[in-house]
C-alpha cells in the first residue's frame, strides 16, 4: 500500500529501521488489520491484529492528536521492535494525516516523497547532549519501589549548565543535536524501551532494562560519541569510569557470635570500595559507587565486572547491608548454603576471621578395565560436587594436565565427552605396559583426578636396568655388505636380536622380557638405532630380516659409533676411516717430488683426501668449482702413488673429447715424470689393443665415446684407478658410458665435476653409485627414502640426512672459500627493449604458441615435453631475433647492445668472452663484431681445429672470442678474458656457471665482469627469475645451503609443468 511520506517519518522517529523494514514486509501480504480509532480524553486509541504462518497476534496502540508519542502493547511483546506495532501505527498514522488534509494531486504527492528523502537543514541552533545518571526508584512499566541507576537525556542550557529541558527520550529524535550523539543515546533509549516490555512513560528510565549483554557497550558507545555522562544531583559531577574491570566474591566476616555474608567487588580502590553502592543490570554487569561530599551533589563511579553476577550473588551487592547470620544458623550455612554459594562465585573471609573450604570441583575419572587380557581406557566428567554445572577454567587445567603425561608417554588418552562416557580405547599390549608402569602413578599425582581400575590388573613391570647393545658386523663374500648382529643384553638376560630387529622395525614401543617385564624401545638412542636399521634396509633393498650395512655408509657408522654401539673390532675399522668426517684428522701428506706445481691450502687438504681414499680401498666425488685446480689436485694424487709403488698399475682417465687433450699437456706441465698415453681412436685405427697400449703407462687418458665402445678391452686391463672427468657426461644412469664405468672393475674410482647434479638427484645417485656402490642404495630405493621426500615434499630433515651421507666421499670447496686466491667477479643483467618490428612479431607469435603450449600441457605434460620444450626453445630464439625461426626481418638491439659493449671494451684494453646457446646467432654476432672492426676468435662444436682456436685467442691480441655455451663448458682455461657477456639465458644454472668459470678461474688476476643480456618483457626474463630458482637445489644439496642448516626448499632444477607455466604468465 502507498503510505503517506509524513506518516513514514513520524512512524521511523518511533521504530527501528529493521522494525519498520518488517512491517512493510507485513502491509505489502495485507497482513495486517488495523480497526476503526476512539477517541478517550483526546487520545485516539486503536485495536488490530496481525496474523501469519506463526499465528495471530493481537494489540492496541494510543496516541494523541500531535503525535508526540506513541503507547500501547502488543502480544508478541518486542516493544519498539515490534513489526506488528509499527506496520499498525503506520495505517493510523496515514489515516489521521489523510483524514486532516484535502486530498493531492499524485504529481504532488510523488515531489513530496522526493522532498521528504532529502536532507533537512534545520535552522535551530544545535545542542551539546548529555547523558544524566542519577539513583532513582525504579521507573517502567509496574513502577518498582526500589532504588536503581536511572538514565535520561539531557541538554546544556544557555547557561552553560547542564538541564533537562526538552531532550526526553520520545523527544530525542526531533532534537537538533549532533547525529552521532543522538545516535548512541536513542539506540541505548530504544534497547530499554525494549527490555521494559512496554513503552515508557517515564522519562528516566531504569538502566537495568537495557539487555545486559549490551549495557557496558552502549554506555561505551555513547561517551565515544562525544556525549558525556554526568550525575544528575547537586552539581552534575563527571561520571567516572573505571578502566580497569572488577571482579566479584562473597566475604564472610565472624563478629561475636555472628556471621557476616555481603557481596564484594575486588579490584578497586579502598576508598571507593567503602561507598555505598548499586548494581547495575541484571545480571548485573557493573556497580555504580555513589559519593555525596560536603553537600556538593553526587559523584558517581561505574565500575565493570568481569563476569556478570547472577542469582544470590546479585543479590548480596544489591544489599544495603551485611546479611547477619545469627550463631545457630552459622553451622546450617556452612553446611548448606555455602558450598551452593562456592558455585557462583569465590568466597572469601578478608579479615581472616572465618576458614573458608576449598570449593567443589568437578573430577575427571579415568577408568582402567581389565578384560580378557586386554586394557581398556575410558574418561569421564563427575559433576556431582558442582550439582552438574561445568567449571570450564577448572576444567580445562585438570585436562590439560592429563594431556601432558598422555604426550610425555605417547598414549592416546580418549578426551572427555561435556556429558557422560566417551567410547573406551583399548590399548595394545606395550602402550598398556607404559601406561601401568609410569602413566598410572603420574596420573593420580593430579589433583581432581580420580582413576578407578576394574577387572584383573596385568603384573607389568619395566626391567630395572638398561639394556646394552653392542653391534657385530661379518664380511658378505668379500663384498662391499656387511652382515650385522647384535649382543643385547638387559642385567644378566640375553635378548635375541632378531626379536629386538624385528620390534625396532615395526616401530614396536617397548620389548617384552618374559612374565610382563619390559624395556622402552621409544627412547632417545633406541630411535636413533630404528631410524639407523630404517635406512639400511631401504638402502640394502634385500629380502628376509637379515640387515646389512654398506661399508661406504660412513654416515652411518658415524651414527652407531656415537651411539656406542660398535664392538671392538668394528670401533678400530671405524677409527682408520672416521678421518672422511673430519678433514682436520686426516694424515697430511707430503707433496711429491716431482709436482712441479705449487699446491694452494685447499688443493693440499684435496691432496689428503684423495690419498687417504685411494689408500683405503675408497671412491670420492672431487666436486670444487670451476677453476679451483681439480686436475692438479689429481696429478697431485696420482704422482704420490706412482712414488710409493712405481710398478703399480695405469690409472684410467675417462674424459670429453675436447679434454683429452688438455690432460696430456697438463700432466707433462705438472708431472713430466708420469709416463701418460693417449687412447684417441678404435683399435681397427691404431692397431693395438688398450692392454698393450696401456702396458708400462703411469696414466692411460680415453675419451668417454671410446671408453664405452671398447667396454670389453678396457675391462681386460688391470687398473689402480678409475677417474672420470667432466663426469656430468655420464649422470643419466640409463646411458652406455653409465654402465660402462659401473661395470669397470677398480679398486678406486674418482670422479671430477663441477656440477654433480644439473637436474635432478637422480643424477647426484648416479655419480655416488659410481664411487661408493650401495651407498645410497638402489635407484628405487634412494627414491624412496632420498627423492620423493626432498624434491616433492621439501622434506628438510631428509635433506640433511642425504648431506651428511654423501659427505665423506664428497669433496667441494666454493670460490667463496677461497675468495682471497681469486679476483672478484661482478655479474650485472642488462635488459634490452625489442625494437618495435621485432616487439610486434614477437608478441603476434607468443601469444599463439602461448595458447598451444597451455592446450599441451593441459593434455599431458610429459607425454608433450618434447614438443613443449621445441616451443620453449622457438620463442627463445624469437626473443634473440626473428630470424632464427623464420618469422621475418627485424632489428636485433641485443646485436645493437652487445656491438656498443665489445667496442668499449676493446678501446679499453679487456678480452670478452662471448657465449650462447645458438649457434646461428652466435655467428650472426660475431659478424657484426667483425663489421664493427672487432677482431675475435670463434669456436663451436663444429669447429675442427679446437685447440689452435683456443691457442690463437690465449696466445694473441683478438678483443674477442665467441664460443658456443657447449663447447665451451668444459675444459677450457681462458683466464686471458676479463669480460663475459651471455647472449641469452637459460634456466640450468650449472651450464651458465661452468662457461663463467672459463674465464674466473686460478690464474685469473683481473677482476671479471659478467653481462647477462636479457630482452625486456619477453620469456627471457622468466627464464632469469626461474634460474635463481633453480639454483637453490645444487647450493643446498652440495653447499647446504646458505648457513648449512637443514632448511626446506621449494622444488628441484627439472623443469616442472608449473615451471613452464610460469614462462608463460
């Protein structure tokens, strides 16, 4: 129905937004029936009735002829929040306007509907607000007798004096005062409207009608809206309020014969504390302290409780007095009425006149059932002692004291349900055992605990002295395994170590002795000892419960040497080997005689190393940086051998093609006295077998491609060693020269990288494999325990254990270590801007392969990896120039930036080095080095003469040397380059490092300066960011990461779907 807009306005002065919204709900369904008006002493008085779903309700309002206020009742009893009220009111208000004015046109009633939306600004000047408090008898609805806090309005009058004047709380609506004040106090007007259950005809009105839950809030409401509250007597006093809140009791006092009971409130000041006092609401959720000094008028004081006090304790500080309880009844209350009392709140006797109980409490029972030789365990809440009422504070310490032996213990200690028996558990036999032996007594330690035990109770019983574990290992056969047993003993009992095995294996808690004695398993060294058989029988992959260890598991050693667990012999084989541990205890040893080389202090301490492996019958991975000296460190090593035992047999260098070469004259620089041949081709070309080349040689240098394809002959040779260079060559443990170097028979393999890992740490596995079999365990194995855990799951913990287990057979030493024997080395990416041309190809065709590879890896990731990374490597090349994927002709500004750069460079005397992935453009780019009068060299993995290459670059003047990122990773000295610029970025950081390294490198005495030019906004840029990424597996595997800790990381170097989709974002 359409209503009029004055009638909106008075009714919504009346009634609460919501309220209002409800009865349009209630007059749109013609919901309601509003009957005709009467009239009794100039009141018109209405009868209705609403009716609903929920049924009828009937009601009755009144109102004079100038609406200045509204009464009545309704049956649903929500006072001002009553729809039924408001959609009623508004019918009558509408027809005592309409009745009272001639009838308007629409056009006018729709303007004044506009009119009556807008703003109105009023002329009267606006009032400052106030909130009076005063002690009054109470007001409302049944005009209660008693004394109460009472509250109204009021204004400052035009003496600057707080009045009453006009601002009642019908009133306050129309009042021209400041919104957000007028707001806190007719909110608060309407919450005790409400709680009243009628509407007011008082203007004070009793704060205990305001719902308590919202008393302190809307009090808090109104002083933050400017509006203070300020007492009504006398002088209107400030109304102080307490910020601190107070907490109340019961104090029992004894005079004479008597016993005094009042209500206190604790927590505030001694003076306050003794005035008299009212409380306010009910509950009550604050107390109002009343001061009337030297006829000044009243000084009130609002303090806040804590927690709301109800029922006989709300009545104790309502009193005006103590409640005197004469000598016959004090027996009776403290037998009756004062635990009752204890259970609403804490009493106390202040002057410690009377000795007050400890209150009841609730008691947590644990029942312990014995049945059919098992232990059930049950817990339960007794209320009985608080007449079944929750003490949740209470509650929760004694649980939580229960939980801390359930954890100490690592029992299951089924919580309690708020009412009646949680479900019992039953305990399996050995948590049964500890929980008879050290939970029983610790339980029944705890206050308010109560165990009750039915049923037969198990003789358990733990055995009153440790065990004694001593470790006896047996050769298998002559083979890097070794059988262990054990001696286990507990006082003058042997235990049978499969038992002790088996139950250490099934992560079994304790270990049965016999008639209920036992032995905790779930100590600490006992779970040093499970996690050390868990290893080695992953690591051993072997069927039956025969444990093995591995005699390169020198981690593991490690381990039960510091848990004391090895026997005699076992101890003094650990001894010989422990100095892999600890560099520091290893025998120096002297450099030999015919070095003609000068060992720095790292490559002496590599010296060591490698001796003492090769002496000990050990492999190792010699992993230093780039350009630490790993091939003198080797010669070092290889020339103290051949000086004790002159007739020993060959050492076999496995290398690239391109290094074979560089060994030969290394060697003849470093150890002229080593006699060293060169195996360069098939015995079809060279018309000797590798035994009768090899025959009187120190050292035998091959190529990895020979190697594996005369795999047999080599294996025919005797040898004292096997090293294996650039050894990244052969980390796919699926590859011919993989198998071929695991099949060789040595009694030592060294293995020489820089780069131990490039992808994965299966690649790690397959080099360790090579030096010290079994040490991690079979590729499914190390999968298991090693892989999955840290790539997948950033598993820190294993990841520290794999570090501490390769540990002793790796050697790797950063350029950090030995900054102070190496320039510095700067590396700067300068980004370049794509010419417009090239900026517009490049984006028409990204955003096609970009929708192309989203739709591949969507279908399948590594089933399309090799058609995903073919468009990875396309838009690669388009970020370098169009060309290369014949997408048309563009300007390349990296070709503008990288001839900008070598000419600088050039006039200032440094050599660049310059390197890519591409060949093509490599070439594109030396020519328009060549055009800009740039000499330069170039090689790449076509080049036929390499070294005269490398030679003319070393031994001559070229500014410049361009060379493929292939080509140029390994073996290559060029140490006469002082700048290095990367063409173009990729995301396996190993591969960019080792070009570097070419350059900043021992014997490098200028600074090097690295330019990594990268084109801005194209995947190029992602390929840098995902680089620092991937670069966090190597440096945390190999280096420990930046403080050596057992930090998690996110992922490893493989480039997974979420990589690429990462490159393409």
């Amino acid at each position: 129905m359409r209503l009029d807009p004055e009638a909106l306005s008075i009714a919504g002065e009346m009634f609460s937004s919501s309220a209002m919204m409800r009865a349009d709900r209630l007059l749109v369904y013609g919901s309601v029936e509003v009957g005709d008006a009467r009239s009794i002493g100039g009141v018109l008085v209405v009868s209705a009735q609403s009716f609903g779903a929920a049924g009828y309700e009937n009601l009755e309002l009144r109102v004079p002829g100038d609406f200045s206020r509204l009464s009545g009742w309704c049956s649903c009893g929500r006072g001002p929040e009553c729809e039924h009220s408001c959609a009623a009111a508004l019918v009558l208000f509408d027809r005592m306007i309409s009745a009272g004015r001639p009838p308007r046109p629409e056009w006018q009633r729709s303007l004044d509907e506009l009119f009556s939306a807008a703003p109105v600004v009023d002329d009267e000047p606006a009032f400052d607000l106030c909130l009076f408090l005063a002690i009054r008898r109470g007001g409302g609805h049944g005009r209660s007798t008693a004394l109460t806090l009472t509250a109204r309005p009021g204004v400052r009058g035009t003496r600057g004096t707080w009045i009453k004047g006009r601002a009642g709380w019908s009133a306050l609506a129309t009042l021209p005062a400041d919104p957000r004040g007028r707001a806190a106090l007719d909110s608060l007007g309407r919450l005790g409207r409400s709680g009243s259950g009628a509407y007011l005809s008082d203007e004070w009105m009793p704060l205990s009608a305001v719902p308590p839950h919202s008393l302190w809030l809307q009090l808090e409401a109104v002083v933050a809206a400017g509006v203070p509250l300020v007492s009504a007597a006398g002088a209107h006093h400030p109304v102080r309020i307490v910020d601190e809140v107070a907490t109340v009791a019961v104090a029992l006092d004894r005079r004479g014969s008597t016993l005094q009971v009042r209500g206190l409130v604790q927590g505030v000041d001694d003076e306050t504390a003794g005035l008299p006092s009212w409380v306010v609401g009910d509950p009550a959720v604050a107390v109002a302290f009343v001061a009337d000094r030297d006829g000044e008028g009243e000084r009130i004081t609002l303090v806040r409780l804590s927690t709301p006090a109800t029922g006989p304790v709300r009545g104790l500080l309502a009193r005006p007095g103590a409640l005197t309880i004469d000598q016959g009844g004090s027996d009776t209350f403290l037998r009756e009425y004062l635990p009752r009392l204890q259970l609403e709140a804490p009493v106390v006797s202040p002057k410690g006149t009377v000795e007050v109980p400890v209150a009841p409490r609730p008691v947590l029972e644990v029942l312990v059932e014995h049945r059919d030789g098992s232990t059930r365990l049950a817990t339960s809440w007794d209320r009985s002692p608080t007449r079944g009422r929750r003490h949740d504070e209470h509650e929760r310490a004694v649980w939580a004291a229960v939980a801390r032996v359930a954890d100490d213990l690592r029992i299951d200690i089924p919580g309690p349900f708020d009412t009646g028996r949680a479900p019992a558990r039953v305990l399996t036999p050995a948590v049964a055992a500890v929980f008879a032996v050290e939970g029983l007594p610790r339980l029944r330690a705890i206050a308010d605990v109560r165990v009750e035990l039915t049923g037969e109770e198990l003789a358990y019983r733990a055995a009153p002295e440790a065990p004694v574990v001593q470790l006896i290992t047996g050769a298998d056969d002559g083979s890097d395994w070794f059988d262990l047993n054990a001696r286990v003993s507990v006082g003058d009992i042997e235990v049978d170590f499969t038992a002790l095995y088996t139950a250490l294996s099934l992560g079994d808690r304790v270990l049965f002795l016999g008639d209920g004695e036992f032995v905790r398993l779930d100590t600490a060294e006992f779970d040093r000892l499970r996690a050390v058989i868990d290893e080695a029988r992953t690591l051993a992959d072997r069927p039956g419960n025969q444990l093995k260890l591995n005699r390169y598991n020198v981690g593991l050693w490690d381990d039960l040497s510091e848990l004391g667990l090895l026997a005699a012999h076992e101890a003094e084989w650990w001894l010989r080997v422990r100095g892999l541990t600890d560099e520091a205890s290893l025998a120096p040893v002297a450099p030999p005689v015919g070095l003609r080389a000068t060992l720095r202090d790292y490559q002496r301490t590599g010296l060591d190393w490698l001796h003492f492996l090769r002496v000990q019958g050990l492999g190792g991975i010699l992993a230093d940086d780039m350009g630490l000296g790993k091939t003198v460190q080797t010669i070092a090593m290889m020339e103290v051998a051949r000086d004790a035992d002159p007739d020993m047999a060959p050492f076999l260098i496995v290398a690239p093609t391109s290094v074979v070469g560089n060994w030969e004259r290394e060697c003849a620089a470093f150890a002229p006295d080593l006699d060293v041949r060169v195996i360069s081709a098939t015995r079809a070309r060279r018309s000797t077998s590798v035994a009768e080349a090899a025959a009187g040689a120190h050292v035998v240098v091959t190529s990895y491609a020979l190697f594996r394809l005369e795999q047999e002959q080599y294996g025919d040779v005797e040898w004292s060693g096997l090293v294996l260079d650039e050894a990244q060559q052969i980390k796919n443990p699926s590859s011919r020269g993989y198998r071929a170097a695991r099949a060789l028979a040595v009694p030592f393999t060294l293995v020489i990288t820089g780069t131990p890992m490039e992808n994965n740490l299966l690649e790690l596995w397959a080099l360790v494999s090579l030096v010290a079999p079994g040490l991690l365990g079979t590729r499914e194995s190390f999968t298991t325990l090693y892989r999955t855990p840290i790539e997948k799951h950033s598993d820190g913990a294993r990841l520290d254990l794999l570090r501490r287990r390769i540990r002793p057979f790796l050697l790797r030493r950063t350029k950090d270590l030995v900054a102070s024997e190496l320039p510095p080395k700067q590396e700067t990416i300068v980004e370049v801007s794509l010419h417009p041309a090239h900026r517009k190809l490049y984006d028409r065709r990204f955003h096609r392969e970009r929708q192309r590879l989203l739709g591949l890896l969507d279908d399948d990731a590594e089933g399309n990896r090799f058609a995903i990374f073919r468009s990875l490597t396309m838009l690669r090349q388009l970020a370098l120039d169009p060309a290369l994927v014949d997408e048309g002709e563009a300007p390349s500004a990296k070709l503008d930036a990288l001839e900008e750069l070598l000419v600088e460079a050039a006039a200032e005397g440094h050599r660049v080095l310059v390197l890519s992935q591409f060949t093509r453009f490599l070439r594109a780019a030396r020519q328009r080095c060549t055009d800009a009068g740039v000499p330069s060299g170039y090689l790449d993995g076509a080049t036929t003469h390499r070294q005269a290459e490398i030679d003319r670059f070393r031994e001559g003047d070229d500014p410049a040397f361009f060379v493929s990122l292939k080509a140029g990773g390994v073996g290559l000295n060029l140490v006469e380059a002082d700048y290095v610029v990367l063409l173009d970025p990729w995301w396996n950081p190993a591969v960019e490092d080792q070009a570097i390294d070419r350059a900043h490198r021992i014997g490098q005495t200028r600074p090097v300066i690295v330019y990594r030019l990268v084109s801005s906004d194209t995947v190029e840029q992602k390929v840098v960011a995902l680089r620092e990424a991937k670069a966090d597996l190597f440096s945390r595997v190999l280096d420990g990461g930046v403080d050596g800790g057992g930090e998690t990381f996110a992922g490893g170097p493989r480039l997974t779907a979420d990589d690429i989709r990462s490159l393409l974002d």
